[in-house]
C-alpha cells in the first residue's frame, strides 16, 4: 500500500506540541498509508521547554521530526505589548527554512521513492505556513487547539474588518459571532482584540485559515453542536473536522505519588481542585484572597500554587521553595486536616481521581477537554490567550461550569484582585449535589468517550479527514 506524507508544523510552545503530535498518533493508528514528519521551531529564549519539546516528538518512533534552525528573534518589546505578534512574526520568519527542509528531507531521497506530500498540517500561530503549501502546489489543513466556539470568533475579526471594525474597547456592543447562540460581550473577548496591532494580526489568521482544505478541531460534535453547526454550514469556510478530544499523555514528575496518596485518603467527590495552568501563577494578594475563601468555605481542597510567569523572563511558572513565605500565617497548620498545598499537581490524574468533585480552572481549553472528559464540573477564572471567550462559553452556551468570573485579564505588571467572598460564592455553587452542571459535565464526560469510539461523531469525522486528504493530493 502507497504511503503518503503530511507535513506537521506546531508553534513553539509545549502544549500545542502535545496536541499536535497526538493528532499525528491518532492519524497514524488509524490508516497505515500515512507517514508524518514534524518540524519543530525552537523556543528563542527558553532551553526548558525545547528540551520537554524534543522528549515529546521523539517519545513515538513513527513520527520523524526536523529541527528548523534558530532565527533572530523579533524585538523584546512587541512581546511586551501583544505576545501573540512576537510569536506569529517569530514563526513566518521561519518560512523559508521550513520550506527548505521539506524539499531537501521530505520531497527527496537517497532512493528517489520519497511518498508524495499529501500537505502541510499547521496550528493556530503558523498561518503564514500556508504560503509555504501554496508554493509547494500542496493542500493545507489548520489544526486549531481551541474549541470551535472560539475559532468562530477568529472567522468574526475577519469579517468585523471587511465592515469597518477595528480593535476593541470595553464599551464596545455585544458581537453577533455565528458559533455563540448568545451575543458576544466586548469584555470577554481576548486581550489581543484591544491592540490594533493584535487585532489586525489575528484577522490575518482568518483569513489564511480560508485558504486551507480543512479545519481540524480539537472538539467533539456532541459538546459544542451550536458552534460546529455554525462552522460546517458557512459557504465560506473550508471543511470542519472535529476529532478530539485529544489529551495530553500524562506525566511524570517529583511529589505525584504523595499527591495521589493524599487524595485517596479523601471521600468521594469531596475535594475542590484548583489549578491554572503554565502561566498561571498569583502575586499575594491574591492568593491571601484565594486562602482566605478555602478556609470560610470548610470544603476540602487541592490547590496548587505557582509562583507568577513574568513575560520579561524566560522561566515558566514555578514552584515555591517555602508556602509560609506567599501564604497567610497559620494557614497551612489551620487547613492541614481537610487540605493540602501543592506546586506543580498531575492536573489529568487530580481530575480522574474520584475524590475530586470540582475545577477552578484558568479555562485553558487542554485543561477544559481534560476536565470534561472526566466529567468534573468547573469554576471559571480566566487569565489570558483566548480563556475569556471560553469561560463565557463553558458558562453562558454549554452550561458545564458555574462562573467565578468570566471577564479577569492579568496585565503585566499589574492585577486584578478577586475578592475571597465571590470566591467562596462559586466554590460553594459548584460542590451543592444538586448544581445541574454537576450532573451535565459527568453526561458530557460520557459523550467524550463516546465520540472517539468506532461509530462516534469524532471517529467519522477523522476517518472522514484520512479520506479527503488521500483524495486531495490527485487534485493537486
């Protein structure tokens, strides 16, 4: 049987690395025909997560990978005003070395039987990759890392801008998005669509979404049916394929065991855990409010806290050396019998464990596929990318969290505090038995399994994928 190549291109971060590669497993397990080749672009100032990047497209000995050389970095300061510029101009200044390495490495042999290029597979920050695939006379395909909902926003900017539109303020009307059955608020809408800059970097990307043969979306059909729906039956857009959802492979790391065994010690849904993600750690003031609304609350909890990720350092969040230095005095001996403070936590181990009943989440949407798949009931509070517009939908259009807050944006340098009482408000909302959002994220969490089984909405639509590629390299 005749092989043929994709060629996948993920933007330098670590978990859209892992949803990216377990998307060439998944299409690997499920057609032997295909053969996948990963170009990884390095991290400019960041040697940490290049090497957890290297472990993650080396662990499968199908998937090859090629190092892309390291291109000058654009200045310091376009990262300081919209991260997500620095990262999209950083990745197309890569352009002619990825198409380097396909024509030399891919499209070339010793033998002269080299599989043809059946396309170039690229996420959300390597739109300009598409450029490479019209240049090659190859198809392209996005793969999005968000949830459908949000890439229905990216489509708005696009034609929000046709009309006139520009970057948004706070007191800017509600937006009719198609993939949202309620009107957009302005203040959810992500920090980059506040920056002329950001914003028109962001249309750019819809609009080179439209040039690809297909979106694939790390999603199921049954969680978000409104939004797919909306995305499938716009004339305008490429084909929708919704395979996920797709979850990172769990890790390994110092202080798990002790974790685990802690909540082992605990009764069933009993436990509120509270996680927020990489970048997702707070200054003290903060925290004294979060410890403040563990203690009132008299819920047992698992909380892990990170020291605050710093845009202007290359270190990702890290742990703590010693709580008693960020936390209230005493609080650690006061909550020791129905609590436990952790830094780093197995967040996928935490959220199947049965002792855990509820999520305070910084609705990143890794961290919302994990939790619903293990049908745990969320808290929303939202710190950056694109986790505004997904707190709002995970309360307002799919009713599988209960809102803490659905608009907080950390600036750097500055932050918001939210107050122990609404803290308190949310916990207590989300651990009462007969919360409905308890009983629709453990349905949802069935629905998961099932969209990924033979006959499932996902699994069609990924067989569905397989087969629109294999036919669209004998157009090309």
């Amino acid at each position: 049987m005749k092989k043929v190549e994709l060629v996948f291109i993920p933007a330098p971060m670590v978990g859209h690395i892992v949803s990216i590669v377990e998307l060439a497993k998944l299409l690997l397990d499920r057609d032997d025909r295909l053969s996948i080749t990963v170009l990884v672009i390095k991290q400019p100032a960041d040697p940490i997560a290049n090497t957890v990047v290297q472990n993650v497209v080396s662990a499968d000995a199908r998937i090859r990978h090629l190092n892309l050389p390291e291109m000058e970095p654009p200045p310091e300061e376009m990262i300081l005003k919209v991260p997500e510029i620095y990262l999209s101009a950083y990745i197309k200044s890569h352009r002619s070395q990825a198409k380097h390495a396909i024509v030399n490495n891919v499209l070339s042999s010793d033998s002269g039987e080299s599989p043809p290029l059946a396309g170039i597979v690229f996420d959300f920050f390597c739109s300009s990759m598409v450029d490479v695939a019209n240049d090659l006379g190859v198809p392209s395909y996005l793969f999005y890392t968000s949830g459908a909902g949000f890439l229905g926003v990216n489509h708005y900017l696009v034609i929000r801008e046709s009309l006139g539109g520009r970057e948004y303020t706070l007191s800017d009307t509600d937006s009719v998005v198609s993939t949202f059955a309620s009107p957009v608020p302005a203040r959810v809408m992500p920090t980059f669509a506040f920056n002329d800059d950001g914003y028109r970097s962001f249309v750019e990307h819809g609009k080179k979404f439209r040039e690809t043969k297909g979106m694939i979306i790390n999603t199921f059909a049954e969680m978000e049916p409104y939004a797919v729906k909306a995305l499938e039956s716009d004339p305008d857009l490429p084909p929708v394929y919704t395979v996920g959802p797709m979850l990172a492979p769990q890790k390994e790391h110092a202080g798990k065991e002790e974790i685990i065994d802690w909540l082992s010690e605990q009764p069933p849904s009993s436990v509120v855990f509270l996680c927020f993600g990489s970048q997702g750690g707070f200054e003290a003031p903060q925290i004294h409010q979060v410890a403040t609304a563990l203690e009132r609350s008299g819920h047992r909890f698992l909380w892990s806290v990170r020291r605050p990720w710093s845009l202007t350092s290359s270190e990702r969040a890290s742990d703590f050396t010693s709580f008693d230095q960020i936390l209230p005095a005493g609080f650690l001996e006061r909550t020791k019998i129905r609590g436990k403070v952790c830094g780093w936590a197995p967040q996928v181990e935490v959220l199947a464990h049965s002792a855990t009943a509820a999520f305070v989440s910084h609705c990143g949407w890794n961290s919302t596929l994990e939790s619903i798949w293990h049908g745990v009931p969320m808290v929303t509070w939202p710190i950056y990318a694109e986790q505004q517009t997904n707190a709002f939908q995970l309360v307002k259009e799919l009713g599988l969290a209960v809102e803490l807050t659905v608009d907080y944006r950390r600036a750097q340098g500055s932050e918001n505090v939210v107050m122990a009482e609404q803290i308190e408000k949310a916990i207590e909302s989300v651990m009462e038995a007969e919360n409905p959002v308890r009983k629709r994220a453990k349905e949802m969490g069935e629905k998961s399994r099932e969209a990924l089984k033979e006959g499932g909405s996902s699994f069609i639509s990924l067989q569905r994928l397989i087969h629109d590629i294999i036919h669209n390299i004998k157009l090309c």
